[in-house]
C-alpha cells in the first residue's frame, strides 16, 4: 500500500544542518502494522509525520496506493490526509474546549458527512471503545488512559486506511497502555493498516514488523513472528 | 462546524473570563465613544433635509463688516433688505424670495387674553413669501394664503401646544411685545406647521407677519438688515450664480452711491470689498458666518475618538495575540484532522465578530446611557433608537463592525491559523520571537496615544487655569446685566434700593458686544479704532483700571460732549504721553475733535481666543445711540439675590407685559470659557480610558511574556536568582518600549499642544512638567503593572514549570 523510496529530509538551522531521513525505503503492505523504532533524533517521528503528510521531505518518493503525494499541494494534501488517513498522539491532543462526542465528530465535519450519519458513526464508536457514559465529559474531566480511547476513537471514526500512531502510550501507566495496544491489535485485526513510532520494545512487540532507525537510515529490519504466525 | 466553532468561541471565552471581559469590555469603550461621535456627525449632517425641494433654497450672503466681533469684513447672513427685491428682479431662476428678519435679543413676550407673560424665542418677522419658499407641512390653515394679511402668524405645532394646549388654534390671537414697553401687537393665527423630521438651519418657532418685512426703508440712506432666502426651480450652478450675483451687487451699489452722494472708491478702501453671494441652505450649518463650522470644532474630537477605538483594537491584537498559544494545539490537531487553513482563518475572523459583536451590544447600552449627559453636556439632541436615521445608523454600525472584527481579528487569525502542526503537537510552541516586533510595536502605539493624551491633559489644564485666574482687567464679581435698554425712570428707581452701587449701560459687556469701527486722525495719522459708548457710570461699574488720567464722572460736565477716555491697546497704537491731547474725526463735511482725559488698562469681553481691539471710550448720558441691550448693575456686598428680587418687583410695576432677564457677568464669564473647558474634559475622559486600555495591553503582554519565559525564570531560579532579580528582568524589556514611547509621544504632543495654545490670543509659555509628569505617570504605572505580573511567575515552583515543560 505505502511505498518510499530514497526519501530525504534536512533540517536547516542558520548554522546547522541535520539530516533527519537519509535515503529511506519502506514498503508497508495493506492490513500490516509496522512500528518504528529507534534512539531519540533517529528520526522517527519525521518519517512518521512525512507519512501524514504533515512534513514535506526534500526528495524521494511516497507512494499511496499508487498515487504519489509528494507531489500533491496544501490543499489537496489536507484533503488527501483526512479521507485516508487517523491519527494518535503520545499527548491525546485533544481540543479542551470540546466534549468527548464532538472531538469525535470533528474529522467527519471535515470530511462533509452529513449530520445524522455523523452522530450515528460517533455512537459506534463511543460504544465500541466503551466509552459512552463519558460522551459529554471535557478533555480535563477524563483519565490519561480514556483520553486516548477518545484520540483513538477520533483517529478511527473516518474509518480510514492507515492509521499513524506516535508513542501511543508514551503518556500511560502500564495497564492503561496495555489496553490501548490491545485496542490497536483488535484494529488492525480488522484490516486497517497502522504504523506506530514507539521507543519501546513491549508495544513493539504487539506489531508485525518492526523496523530499526538510526541517523535517519533503516539500521535492520525483524519480523515479529509471534505476530505473524498468529497472523498467518 | 459553524455550530462547533461557536461552540469553540463560547467555552474558550468562559474559560477566559478575565481576558474575554478586558478585551470586550475595552472594544465596547473605544466603540462607545465612536458611536456617540457618529451621532452627532449624523445629526450635523442632517441639517435641513426634511424635505427634497430644500435642496433648491439658496441663502443670500453680503460681505461687510457690521455686527462683527473685530469690525472685519464677513460673508454674513444679515443681508441689506433691498437685496431681497433686486434677487427677485434680477435673477429669473428664483421662483420666489422671502426676507426674514433676524434673531434679536432674548426673545419676546407674548399674552393670550390676560393670562400672565410668556418668554419665547424665535418668533421671527418674515415677508409674506416665507411660506412659498420653505414647505413646512401645514397642519391647520393654509400654505399660500396664511400671510396674506398683514399682523398674520404661523407657529409651530409644539409652540401652539405650548401656548393654547392644543394646535387648533387658527382665529385665535396672541399678542406679541418685544420689549419692555412695547404696547405690544396683536396677530391673528393663520396656520399651525408640523414640526420638521430633521434640525433646521432657520430657526423659527413662530413666523409673524408684521407687513413691515414686505417693503423697504423709503430713504435710500436708511438700510436694514434681514436673511433672505430665495426658491430656484432646479438645482443651480453656484459658481455661475455668484458670477451674477457679483455683478448685479456692484452695480446696484454704484447706483446707490450715486445717489446717496458717496464715490464708490471712497467706501470701498482699506482693503473692503463689495460681495454678495448665494449658499445653498443645506450648506449653512457647516459654513456660519463667523466662527468654524461644526466639522472644524469637532476635529479634536474626532482625532480623541479614533485614537480612543485605536487603542482598544490594538489591546484586542495584543490580547488575541498573546492568549493564542493556548489555542495552538487546537490548531495543530484541526490541520492534522484536514482541515485548511483558510477554514482556520475563518474560525478565528468569527471569533472575532462574535466579541465585536457582543462589544457593540455593550457599547448601544453604553451609548443609551451616557445620551442623556453627552446631550447636556454638549448642548445638543442626540438619539438613538428614536433617530429617524435609525437605519443608517444600522448601516453605519455593520460597516464600524467589520471593520473592526477585520483590524482586530485579521493579525490574530493569521498567525493562529500558521502554526505548524507538527511542532504544536509536540508542544513546542512557537518559542521565536516571531511576531514579537509587532506586538511591541503595538505597545509603543499605544502609549506613544497614552502619553500624549497625558501631556495634553497637563498643558490644558495650566492654560485652563491660567486664563481662568487670569486678570480680567475689571470686576466680573457682584455684577448683573439686565438684558435691557438703559432707562432714566428705571434707572433711578433701582438706584434708590440699598445694595446697589452703580447703573450704567455700555455696548461692550462680556456676552453681549456691539462693536463700531471708526476712522480717527491723530498727529496726521489715521488710525483704526473701536468705538464703544457708555454712560458716564459705566466704566465705573465695571471696575476697570486706570492707567493714567482720569475717567468719566458728572463732575465734568464736558464728558458727554468731546473727552474720550483709551484702552491701552489704542494708547499703544497711538503714541506715548496721550492724556490731554486731542484727535480728529474727519467726515465728508465737518471736523469733529476729541480730548483724552485718561487711559485704562485693557479689559476683556470675549473670550481669550481674542485679542483686546484697540478702543475708545465715548461717555454718553443715556447710553446713546448704540443701545444694546445692557444695563449693568453693580452691587456693593456679594448677597444680591435679595436686591435682585426687590429690582424684579420695580420692574414689573413698570413694564407687566415683559419679564425680566438677566445674567450675572461671572456666568457670561464661564460660558466664554465653555469651549475649551468642554474639549478639556472630553480630553481627561478619553486620555484616562485610553490609559486604562494601555495598561491592561501592557498587563497582556506581560503575561504573555512571563509565560514564554516560564521556563527560563525557572531555571534562573534554580541557578540562584532572586524574586527582585527575575521581577528586574521582566521589567526591563517593557520599560525599553515604554521610555521609547515617552521620547516619541514628546514632539508629538509639543506640536498638538502649541497648535492649541495658538488659538489662544493670551497663553502659557509651553510648560515642561506636564512632560515630565506625563513620562514618570506612565513609567511608574507600567512598572507597577508589569511586576503585578512578574511577580506571580517569580514566586511560583520551579520544579512545576520544569516538569510542566
């Protein structure tokens, strides 16, 4: 589904200059998930934010599904991202000035779903992340852990093709990052194809494949057999 | 997402509540006073325009130089009456003319049967054309042949109501007497007119038919004085008009002349021209004759005004602008969920309506509010809701509305909607100092406005006092001016009551100067000079100040024949050692000679905008020929209400068909003064506003700063620095910008202040200390504004800043 290839991205200062992707390949097949991972400035997160096209590398290639994005403009890259692609957060980001039930439904306002098919998309979703007495709670009022059942829910209700998920459980406790993967898994399971950056082995450990960055190369590359064989 | 992002809006500004009331509150106040100012532009502008066919009346003009403050040719609206009949003849486009007769003194009695007196004004004398001319919308009675008949009169609906309780009122008649022993004249009433749906320029409540205004004086050396207003049947070319007008004038003067046996060249010298011109009606009362029309008076205000809403939209950008951080993760997580930036600017532009709008619902209450006092403090008739402009107002209010939400709105929402999402959802705010400049450059604006409104509160404020303390050159203090002629009978009657010291007339009396210019030679020189009469007690009463010699008294009984006595204004026009000498006035035919028998010093009877004109002083027995309306009266003890009451008494037994009027000169006094006084105090309201604003934008952005620097005064803490040391550093930025204002404000006042002061004839040197004061003022307050705030980031846990971050 998603193919890069000799992807580049510098970052440029006055002074200096820091090559965050240094000729990147990656190829991730539909229904995968693959995390990266990777010693803090390898430049995971670029790769990651290049894949929501939320960052423009200086060169190479990214192909969706065929379609080659680097060359799309703002617009057509806002519209692109928001029909194909979720996203969640190590920090939620969630807007504090909206409830549980509307931070859910912004990316269907975005997407032009009509009103009626939008509280019925929400609904399915609170009720699938068992989140639905919290429906009309602000941001503040939740746990870090139901927090992110909403950003997931958020990132999962345009039901889009890839999700793209940043240290998910960065901000959790371990039993509320457990659950969160687990819903992750349960996602994926269902055929939607997610990415996650993560600097830790045991949420790793939860994906198909992980893929090893350092100074913005690929370093090595590991099937998680576990996982596949469960796959398979 | 409309019903979202007003979702949006609403909870952020509860969240908010301090800064959502300082910056709706501030748009309302700088919104408040634009709306009152649009007002009164509005109601100014309307002048004459309740009906479509005033637009084809024309006002007749005439320059020359009777009745005038400094005996200088005017444009004025007191015409010859003989220009009405040659307007009518000679120009064909007037379908009809009319002649009014001007407003004279304070008014006329009128008496319905033998009910007691009744003061009114502005029942004005006109021709039997009036009515051709002016479509008043008659309620009873009617338009073409209501002044048909001599002793006819017209009133206006409330004036009838006023006067009979009800406006049928045709046949009924009223007797009008204009002076105190006028016998008074019978009109019968012919019509009653509607009141006009807009102010008028002609200011009439009743219009009499005397028959008089129909014709002419019959001696071609005897003039009088009139308005007159001519009809046209279309639109005309002014320009081409008085062209005409011109040249009609000339030559008709010419022919007068002839016959009044004066040269042409003989009565036009000295720079005096002939003039005779046309102003359409609706341009009158932007143009008076004399002093500034209304757009010049209240150009300060308007400066005030649109500093005043400057200065809240710049608190508006300053606070927006400084709270945005906490709305940049919202920003981030809408562009990472699609959507584009346009539709960020849009949310933030609505966020902005939405509290312009509630602003302006504030500011309508606010302006509801302040009517009533605005409208007496400023002598006129604003409305709001019952303004039949109502809906330009409406019009007028969206249009201050978007461009308001555009100025306050449009910098906030660009730099809201431009953060990049990747590093806000990191939370890495934006930490450069980006946009920075302009909200320092804002500040600055502000109090650059600030201090200079300062300045200008202390520069007022001395002059103000100055030429309140000022020596007025006689004694304005247990002094009254009847608002009569000067009367034997009267006189010693009231002469006769304890208390009273003096009575005298005089044509030059503070709120009341008749000014006549006059040609004198002395030495062989001619001289300009004003010729004021008085009684021989006159200068007396007024208590002025003898420079040399002597002034008048009954002792001498020369005085009311040849001696003059100088103010020291003519004294120094003239020469040196002037007691004694004499001076001519020289006419066609004879030689008149004067003595001077003293010098006083200058005294005022304008305002202080005016010079003393150099003058000379002619004793008369009876108060002569110029009688104007005074008769002073000069108490021995400061408890005269009293006498005054026992003078009313007198009065009354003598003259029971008028009222007595009078003013004490220390209140002609203090209204001379009004004007500056009125522009002062509009000046202490708005600068203090605009100081307040000033500082909350000032108090915003220290927040703001403190905020970005939470983590460096965290860890300056950690390293060892002391609350004071942080509350220092702080400071410092803001004190830059605050002095960098102080030293721009200070040739920017200087100039506004000395322009000013120049329309003062007597005047302060430019004073430093308000300068000074104004600086240290606004350094002082900024300082303490700004610590408020540092001093909260300063004793606050580092280690939660540091975690935090």
């Amino acid at each position: 589904m998603i193919k890069i290839e000799n992807l580049e991205k510098v970052y440029k200062t006055e002074e200096i200059e820091t090559t965050a992707l240094n000729g990147i390949n990656l190829h991730v097949k539909e229904g995968e998930f693959v995390s990266i991972m990777g010693p803090s400035g390898c430049g995971k997160s670029t790769l990651l934010n290049v894949m929501g096209l939320l960052d423009k590398p200086e060169s190479g290639s990214y192909k969706f599904l065929e379609t080659e994005l680097l060359k799309l403009n703002d617009r057509e890259r806002s519209n692109f991202r928001k029909r194909n692609m979720g996203f969640v957060f190590q920090n939620f980001n969630l807007i504090d000035e909206l409830t549980v039930f509307e931070n859910i439904e912004l990316p269907l306002i975005y997407n032009k779903i009509p009103s009626a098919e939008r509280k019925k998309l929400v609904n399915e979703i609170i009720e699938r992340m068992n989140i639905v007495n919290r429906s009309g709670h602000f941001p503040q009022q939740l746990s870090g852990g139901q927090q992110q059942r909403v950003a997931v829910a958020r990132a999962l209700v345009t039901k889009p093709k890839l999700v793209l998920a940043d240290e998910p459980t960065g901000n959790l406790d371990s039993a509320h990052g457990n659950e969160v993967m687990e819903l992750l898994c349960e996602l994926n399971e269902t055929g939607t194809t997610i990415v996650m950056v993560t600097h830790s082995s045991h949420d790793a450990s939860f994906s198909n494949r992980i893929i090893n960055l350092k100074d913005g190369h690929v370093i090595s590359e590991k099937i998680n057999k576990g996982k596949t064989e469960e796959l398979i | 997402m409309f019903k979202l992002n007003l979702k949006i809006a609403f909870r952020n500004l509860f969240k908010n509540k301090v800064y959502a009331a300082i910056n709706i509150g501030g748009l309302a106040i700088g919104l408040t006073a634009f709306i009152l100012l649009l007002l009164f532009i509005n109601h100014e502008s309307d002048y004459d325009k309740w009906d479509p066919e005033l637009s084809k009346i024309y006002q007749i003009r005439e320059k020359h130089d009777f009745f005038t403050p400094d005996n200088k040719q005017y444009w004025q609206e007191a015409v010859e009456s003989r220009i009405g009949a040659l307007t009518r003849e000679k120009i064909p486009q007037f379908k009809h003319v009319t002649k009014v007769d001007r407003i004279w003194g304070n008014g006329f009695s009128v008496k319905i049967a033998n009910a007691d007196p009744i003061m009114v004004t502005d029942f004005r004398d006109a021709d039997s054309a009036f009515f051709k001319v002016f479509p008043y919308q008659f309620v009873q009675g009617d338009q073409l042949t209501a002044l048909n008949e001599p002793n006819t009169m017209v009133l206006k609906k409330k004036m009838a109501v006023r006067l009979f309780g009800t406006d049928k009122v045709v046949g009924k008649e009223v007797k009008v007497v204009m002076w105190r022993n006028d016998k008074g004249r019978s009109f019968k009433i012919t019509g009653v007119v509607q009141e006009p749906s807009t102010p008028e320029s002609v200011d009439i409540n009743a219009i009499m038919h005397t028959g008089d205004r129909d014709k002419d004086p019959e001696s071609i050396s005897n003039s009088n004085y009139c308005s007159v207003y001519g009809l046209a049947g279309n639109i005309l070319d002014t320009t081409a008009m008085n062209k005409t007008l011109q040249r009609i004038y000339v030559d008709y003067k010419k022919s007068s002349f002839t016959q009044r046996k004066i040269t042409y060249d003989d009565y036009y010298k000295n720079g005096k021209v002939p003039g005779l011109k046309l102003v359409p009606l609706q341009e009158t009362h932007a143009n008076p004759p004399f002093v500034n029309g209304w757009l010049q008076k209240i150009k300060p205000v308007i400066a005030l005004s649109i500093f005043l809403l400057l200065v809240s939209v710049i608190n508006f950008v300053n606070l927006a602008t400084a709270q945005s951080v906490q709305r940049a993760k919202e920003v981030g997580v809408k562009k990472v969920l699609g959507s584009y930036r346009k539709q960020l600017v849009n949310q933030f532009l609505f966020e902005s309506a939405i509290q312009s709008l509630l602003a302006l619902f504030i500011s309508i209450v606010l302006v509801e509010l302040c009517l009533p006092s605005f409208n007496a403090h400023f002598d006129v008739t604003l409305s709001f809701w019952h303004s039949n402009q109502l809906i330009g107002i409406a019009l007028q209010l969206i249009g201050v509305f978007v461009v308001v939400t555009l100025l306050a709105g449009l910098y906030p929402a660009v730099v809201l909607s431009n953060y990049n999402p990747v590093s806000v959802l990191k939370g890495n705010y934006e930490r450069g100092f980006k946009g920075l400049a302009l909200r320092n450059g804002l500040v600055v604006v502000q109090f650059i406005i600030a201090v200079t409104f300062m300045i200008s509160i202390g520069v007022m404020h001395l002059q103000t006092s100055y030429v309140a303390n000022k020596d007025l050159g006689f004694d304005r203090s247990k002094l009254i001016n009847i608002q009569t002629n000067y009367e034997d009978d009267f006189a010693n009657r009231i002469k006769k009551i304890p208390g009273v010291q003096y009575v005298a007339t005089t044509t030059q009396v503070m709120g009341n100067t008749f000014n006549v210019p006059e040609e004198i030679t002395y030495n062989n020189q001619v001289y300009n000079v004003n010729t004021v009469t008085v009684s021989m007690d006159a200068l007396s009463a007024l208590g002025v100040q003898v420079v040399s010699g002597r002034i008048f008294s009954s002792e001498y009984g020369q005085d009311t024949v040849n001696t003059v006595v100088l103010n020291q204004a003519a004294a120094n026009l003239m020469g040196k050692n002037l007691v004694g000498k004499q001076y001519d006035i020289i006419s066609e035919k004879e030689k008149y000679t004067f003595q001077i028998v003293g010098i006083i010093k200058d005294y005022h009877n304008e305002g202080f905008d005016k010079t003393v004109i150099p003058t000379v002083y002619k004793a008369n027995d009876l108060g002569g020929t110029s009688n104007t309306n005074n008769l002073l009266i000069r108490f021995n003890t400061s408890n005269y209400q009293d006498i005054v009451k026992k003078i009313e008494a007198e009065w009354k037994r003598l003259y029971p068909d008028f009222p007595m009027q009078y003013v004490t000169v220390e209140d002609a006094f203090q209204k001379e003064l009004e004007s500056s006084r009125r522009l002062m105090q509009m000046v202490v309201l708005f600068s203090i506003i605009s100081v307040i604003l000033s500082l909350l934008g000032l108090f915003a952005l220290a927040t703001f700063l403190a905020k970005r620097k939470t983590k460096e005064i965290a860890i300056r803490k950690i390293l060892g620095a002391s609350d004071f040391q942080i509350i220092n550093m702080l400071n410092r930025s803001f004190l830059i910008l605050v002095l960098f204002a102080n030293i721009t404000s200070w040739p920017i006042a200087y100039i506004l202040t000395r322009k000013w002061l120049e329309g003062f004839a007597y005047r302060i040197d430019m004073p430093f200390l308000p300068f000074l004061a104004a600086t240290v003022l606004s350094v002082v307050v900024a300082v303490f504004t700004i610590t408020l705030q540092a001093r909260k980031a300063a004793i606050s846990n580092p280690v939660d800043s540091l975690k935090y971050e």
